[in-house]
C-alpha cells in the first residue's frame, strides 16, 4: 500500500484552487441570500431556508471537498484520477450549473427550475462519486484509508439518489420530507462526517505532528455510521420514528467520540505552540458536539429545534473546512512549486498568518453575533455583514496564494529563458 506523499500522480495546482476559489464565492451567495430572507425564516422546511443552507453545502462544502479528493486521493493514497483535467471540468460546470438553477428555483418558487437543477447537479454528483470511488477501489490493499474514502465515495452516491428523488418529489408523486430526511442523513453522516473523518486520520499527523487516531476508530467508525445509516433508511421508509430516535442518537454519539478523541489528539500534540488552524478545529469540534447533543435531545422534545442544531452543526463543519484550506493550500502551493524544481518557496509565506487572523476574527464576530441574535435578530444582520467581509477576506487569501504559485512558476520561466 502506498504510503507517502506523491509528486508525479498530482493533478495540476489550479484544479484544486478553481474550487476553493469558486467555492468561497457561494459563501457570499449565502450572505447575501440569508440577509435578504433573515427576518422570514421559521422553518427548515420553507424554499428560502432550503435556498441558504444549500447555497452553503452545495456551493462551499462540496467545491471544497471535490477539490480536495482530486489533489488527495491522487497524494495520499498514490491513486491518480484518469483524464482529471477532462472530469474535473466536467463536474466543476455541471455543478455550477446545478447549484445555480437549484438557488433560483427556490428562490422563485419555479419547479422547473429544480428539475433543470437535479439534472445538472446528478450529473456532478453521481459522476464524481462514482469516478472517485472507482479510482479508491484499485488499490490492491484494502487498508483503513482505502475503505474509509471508498465509504463516504458509495454513501455520497446514495445520498444523491436520494437528494435527486427528493428534489424531483416537488412534483408530489413522493414524499419529499422522507426521501429529504433520508438525503440529509445520509450526506451529512455518510459523506461530510465520514470524509473529514479518512482526511483527518492523515492531516492530524502530519500537519500537526500529533498521534494518530487508535485504531478501533480508524478501523471501524465508517463501519458503525455505514451500519446505522441503512437501519435509518429502513426505519424512517417504514414511518418507525420510535426507533429512529435512537438510531439518531448513536449517529450523533459517534459523532460525539470523534470529536472529543480529535481534541484529545490536537491538545497532547508534540508541537504544542499557537496555532491558527488548530484553534479553528477546537472551534469546530465544540459546535459539532453541541449539535450532536442538541440533537439527541431534540428526539425526546416535542419542540422543533432543528434550526438551532442545524447553526452549530454548519458553523461546525464551516470551521473545520476553513482551517483545512488554510493547511491544505500553502502546503499545495509549496507542494507543487518544489514538483516543478522551485524550492525558494516558503510554505508560511503563501497566505501571511495576519491575513488569516483578519477573516477568522471577522468569522468569529459573526459567530457571537449570531448567538445574541436570541435578543435581536438585528444582531443576526451584523453577523450576515461580518460573515461576508470574512468570506470576502478569505477569497483574496486564496487568490493571494494562486498568485504567489503564479509568481513563482514565471521567476522561473524568467531565469530558464536568461540561462539559455
């Protein structure tokens, strides 16, 4: 099995980086959208809600998390992507697409919107998941990473089917709730939680020069959230919601588990000094257990508090993302420049440390404006406002760092032209 870092299966830099571009770009797609609709919203259930929370999941997890595997999959497992340059593309517009007529569709109330919508967004979805899964599946050695990956690859696959039916169950000949309820559990679970889960059994390590996770959660985790995943399909097709409490409670607890173990591991690291992207996981462990308990209370209530969970649970994973790029991108920068025999390059000096300080501190703000919203919801509009400028800082990061690539890569053009 392969076990280091690989240069030659890379793709190339700007295929991960038109990703996280593009996806930072939705983030101001979901200000704007939340600030206009932030005085209606009551229900998860109404078009606009559905319209934000997906303007943030669509438009900024999943351009995130594509990017990633295809710069990933290839360097940590030495398991390249066949034609990335041709299926990237193909997935990066037909996602776009799909995102932009789902955003409309629910934001005018036009059904054929969503159809158009499901088509595009089916196309990306299904490509990529299968695409990937294949391409995870030809290693000879089954290890915990392999299996880890190829889960979250097959569950992310289901959980579109399921997103596709819900979607095209506007028309009313399904029930759109159920399949709805079956499409969120199965990618938040199966695809968000199970993935950040195979990608920081390596990141952790070795970005953070930490101890790795034991082996019982490396080695089983998926298998748990694989198993409860399939008796919530069955319990909630046949209406049993008596046991899918508890089915929902064990979902969370594993959730639960892996956060306090990712503390545990980042707290007692070798290199213990400040850091950044460390403090970004704390902030998103904290809010992925509070959802996770808020959840499980939330079986035993007879009042909806799915909003609430549904704010923690998004700024959890949110912040997990956004520590992830801030590791991810300089580390590819520096990656890719030394691929191509430039090794003047400094890592630290791809996004400046006080840049990011700048959009995690406007993040934050945003973050307690949020919480004193419970007052007022005229807090909850200077949250919307600091998240954009964050959102508008991180964007400029990121092209700071392409730039820097850029730069870098014509220095050295530049000298190979003046010694000829």
């Amino acid at each position: 099995m392969f076990q280091g870092l690989s240069l030659e299966q890379a793709p190339p830099y700007k295929i991960p980086l038109k990703f996280f571009i593009t996806a930072s770009f939705y983030l101001l797609i979901f200000s704007i959208v939340l600030l206009i609709n932030i005085f209606e919203i009551s229900s998860r259930f109404e078009y606009e809600t559905i319209a934000i929370v997906h303007s943030l999941t669509l438009g900024f997890f999943s351009h995130v998390m594509f990017g990633a595997m295809f710069q990933m999959i290839p360097v940590m497992l030495g398991l390249p992507y066949d034609d990335v340059e041709k299926k990237s593309n193909i997935i990066y517009f037909s996602l776009n697409i799909g995102i932009l007529f789902f955003l409309f569709g629910f934001l005018t109330t036009k059904l054929y919107l969503l159809h158009v919508s499901a088509l595009f967004l089916g196309i990306s979805f299904i490509y990529f998941s299968y695409i990937s899964l294949k391409t995870v599946l030809k290693s000879e050695e089954k290890d915990y990473l392999v299996l880890n990956f190829a889960t979250s690859f097959l569950l992310l696959l289901i959980g579109s089917v399921f997103g596709l039916i819900t979607l095209i169950g506007h028309l009313g000949f399904v029930d759109s709730v159920k399949f709805g309820d079956i499409h969120i559990s199965f990618m938040l679970f199966g695809w968000i939680f199970l993935l950040l889960n195979a990608v920081s059994y390596r990141i952790i390590p070795m970005f953070f020069v930490a101890k790795e996770f034991p082996l019982f959660i490396k080695n089983n985790l998926y298998k748990i959230i694989g198993g409860l995943l399939f008796l919530f399909f069955i319990f909630r097709i046949n209406d049993d919601f008596e046991s899918l409490k508890y089915i929902k409670a064990l979902l969370s607890l594993s959730v639960i588990v892996f956060a306090l173990k990712s503390i545990e591991i980042l707290k007692n690291r070798k290199r213990a000094r400040k850091d950044i992207t460390v403090n970004l996981w704390y902030f998103s462990m904290i809010n992925l257990i509070v959802a996770s308990i808020l959840f499980i209370i939330n079986q035993f209530l007879y009042n909806d508090i799915s909003l609430i969970i549904g704010f923690f649970a998004l700024f959890g994973v949110y912040s997990l993302i956004n520590g992830m790029l801030y590791k991810i991108v300089p580390f590819l920068t520096w990656f890719h420049l030394s691929s191509s025999m430039v090794f003047d390059a400094e890592m630290n000096d791809v996004i400046k440390k006080e840049k990011m300080r700048l959009q995690i501190s406007f993040y934050h703000f945003s973050y307690i404006c949020a919480m004193l919203g419970i007052f007022s919801k005229w807090f909850f509009v200077a949250g919307i406002i600091s998240f954009f400028i964050s959102s508008l800082i991180l964007i400029k990061n990121l092209i700071d760092a392409s730039k820097y690539y850029d730069e870098y890569i014509k220095k050295k053009i530049d000298m190979g032209n003046f010694a000829s």
